[in-house]
C-alpha cells in the first residue's frame, strides 16, 4: 500500500509542478512529512496523509473502521 501511496503523491505532486518544498507548504505539512510519504515510509500519521491527499481530492480511512463513506 505505501508504495502506491508513494507513487500516487509524487505523481501528483510533480504533475503540478510542484517541488516538495511548494508542496509541503501548500497542503500545511512539514516537509518531512512529505519525504516519508514519496519514500514509502510506514510510520505516517492518518491526519497528515490525509491532509496532504485532500490536495487531490482524496483521503484514506482506516480499515476497521464502522464508518462507511457515501
């Protein structure tokens, strides 16, 4: 999972033109949370993931979770 993350966040990110840097301060993260996303890092925050996928329009919820989306 987090190497699709991973792609799907550079993708995105570079589709934009944007550097890490822009991108960090443009979705409100710190930079390092943006390098452990695109590096595929597994010890992320939900809250900031989601964050930064709401850039795209997107977010993860967690699998146990008894809330379904609509």
């Amino acid at each position: 999972m987090y190497t699709k993350l991973s792609n799907f966040v550079k993708q995105k990110r570079k589709e934009a033109n944007l550097t890490q840097e822009e991108f960090a301060d443009r979705t409100g993260v710190a930079l390092t949370v943006v390098r452990k996303i695109e590096q595929g890092k597994d010890n992320l925050s939900l809250a900031k993931v989601n964050q930064v996928l709401l850039m795209f329009g997107s977010k993860l919820i967690p699998m146990n979770t008894k809330e379904v989306e609509e």
